[in-house]
C-alpha cells in the first residue's frame, strides 16, 4: 500500500520522533529513540489498556487513521512497520525462552522425549532448558539413597511406638459409643500424647523429601539447579516460612496461580495473594480428606489462618524483633499439627 503524499487530518504524536524516510533505500532502525521496547511497553502495557481512543501512542495514532478511514502517511507506516518488527522479535525472544543450543526452542520442545524429561525433573514450572550437570556422582545417589530408607525406617518406628497408640484410643471411644463432648474431653491429652511425635515426623519428612528423594531425582537426571529448600527454620514470619520450605510448589504458585492471577484477571496483589493461599489450602484440605475419609475444613482454616499472620509480622508488635517472630513460628509449628490432627482423629 502506498503512503499518501499529504499528512492525515488525524493528530499524529508520533511525527517529531519519526524514523528516518525509506525513500533512500536506507531501512529504519528497529528501535529509535522514544518507541523503544521497554518504553513503549511501560506506557501500554504495564497498564492492561486497550482503549485505543485514551492511549497517546504510535499504535493509537495509527487505529486512529485507520478508523477515520485516512491513508496513512510516510511517517505512519514507517512507525507501524518498525513496531511491527518489534513485536515480532520481542515475541520471538520470548519462545526462546532460556534455551541456549536452539535446539529446543518452540516448536522443537514439543515432543514426547522432551515432556518425559520434563516430568521427571525436581521442578512444577517449565522451561526449555534448564541448567545440567556433566555426570552423576554415584556415591551421592548411594548416600541419599541409604538416608532415605534410613530415615523411613526411623519413622516407621515413631509412628508405631507413640502415634500408633493414641490413633487406637480414638477409634476405640466411637467405637464404645463416647459422646463428642466425652470425647472432647480427651482432646487435651490426644494433643499432649502426639505433640513431639508428630513434629518429629514432620521434620523427618521434610527431610525426606526435600534433602534426599528430591535430590537424588536431581542427581540422576544431572538437574543442576538444587535450590529445592531456603533456610525455613530461621523464618520470622509466615509469609517467609511459605517461600522457603517448598521452594517447587512456591516457584509453580508463584507464576501460574499469583502472577497469572494479576496478568489475567488484573486482580490486585492483595486478591492474588488470597487467590494463591486459597488454592493451597484447597490442596491440603485434599490430602486430609484422603487421609481421613471425611471432611472437616480445620487444614482448610489453618492454612488461611496464616494470612492474619502474615499481617500481624507487619505491624509494630513484630516488625524487626526477629527473635521474637522466630519464637512465634516455632510454637506454630510445634503445636499446630497436633491440634489438626487430634480435631481430625476426635470430632
């Protein structure tokens, strides 16, 4: 299409910043000056907006043309072929991704070997490509593989010697036909009975799971990248506690649940935030209807509870006074799996 010779009756903002004209063969830079990428995008797209008619842009100067029925002129379609180019190359940097070979950049990625080795990786998010090692240490997949069984071993034996027995002793009051308020009275020494058992438990799966079984996986599969853990134990908060000791699941949270949450639906950090935490306790409340056969919501409310928590780190009680909110999370995490479970076993 050929340009009109003659600017449009249209107001153009982009005319005091245009690229230099084609007509000397000479093609325009991809990005000049003020319509760069990252500024261009600051201006759209950083706000979500589509209406064309309140944007002072290139592109809205151009839909105004358009609409008004307006050949573009020279300087129009100069700025609407470089913005078009840019896109193109932006869009293309991003299906790239964090692949460096190009081997698997899309479409190449989509094929079975390359969704096998994606499943059986330590990771929830996808890339094309993650960081490897160049060989397996054998002996670090005997040790953690020996301290996984190990510590099973050891669990096994807690749960039989001192859980086991207060499990039976629930089972036994319905079945003898105990009111829920008789009992009820037995909830304080239920809590009592499982209370350093099951933190023990607690933290032997963690370890479990976290330092043996999933780097084991990640030694095997030569995934270089082992940040499954921070160091959770010295949280100060439970917002922190949340990012550090299932770092996995928070990465996957983090851009498939909160971030797509604020990029989709345009929430706020705040709604994104309760969103995120609502999923995760819907997970959990999951697990313990599988475990027990019944649903109670006390997992359920738990796992929300830690939004007023989380807010109550902020304020002045507890904001800086890091020992104190250590403290805090400790006794939660001490006493907070005995009371579920003790709710879930009596009423």
């Amino acid at each position: 299409m050929e340009p009109t010779s003659s600017p449009t009756a249209t107001v153009n903002p982009i005319r005091n910043f245009a690229a230099p004209s084609t007509a000397t063969g000479a093609s325009p830079p991809l990005l000049t000056r003020r319509d760069s990428l990252t500024q261009r995008r600051r201006s759209i797209a950083a706000k979500a907006s589509t209406d064309l008619n309140k944007e002072k842009s290139e592109i809205s100067a151009i839909a105004a043309s358009i609409d008004a029925s307006e050949a573009l002129d020279q300087d129009q379609m100069e700025a609407f072929s470089r913005i078009i180019r840019t896109e193109i190359q932006s869009l293309t940097d991003e299906l790239k991704g964090k692949s460096t070979s190009g081997a698997n950049v899309f479409p190449k990625n989509l094929t079975v070997a390359n969704w096998v080795d994606w499943t059986c990786l330590p990771t929830l998010v996808y890339e094309l490509e993650y960081p490897r090692q160049e060989k397996i240490n054998w002996w670090y997949v005997a040790e953690k593989t020996a301290a996984t069984f190990g510590v099973i071993w050891i669990m096994m034996v807690i749960s039989q010697a001192y859980i086991y027995p207060p499990v039976l002793e629930t089972i036994f009051m319905k079945q003898r036909g105990l009111t829920l308020r008789e009992r009820w009275s037995e909830f304080p020494w239920i809590v009592s009975d499982i209370l350093f058992p099951l933190l023990l438990e607690q933290l032997l799966s963690w370890y479990v799971i976290w330092e043996c079984c999933l780097n084991v996986l990640a030694e095997l599969t030569r995934f270089a990248d082992r940040g499954f853990y921070g160091d959770w134990w010295n949280s100060v908060s439970w917002d922190q506690y949340a990012r550090d000791w299932n770092r996995p699941v928070h990465n996957f949270l983090l851009r498939h649940v909160y971030h797509s949450s604020i990029s989709a639906f345009h929430l706020s950090k705040g709604i994104a935030t309760f969103i995120t935490f609502l999923l995760s306790a819907c997970v959990h409340e999951l697990i313990m209807l599988c475990l027990f056969k019944k649903v109670r919501g006390y997992l359920f409310a738990m796992q929300l509870m830690q939004l007023p928590l989380v807010m109550l780190s902020r304020t002045k009680l507890l904001k800086g006074r890091d020992l104190l909110g250590n403290v805090v999370f400790w006794f939660g995490l001490f006493v907070g799996p005995s009371v579920i479970t003790a709710l879930y076993l009596i009423v």
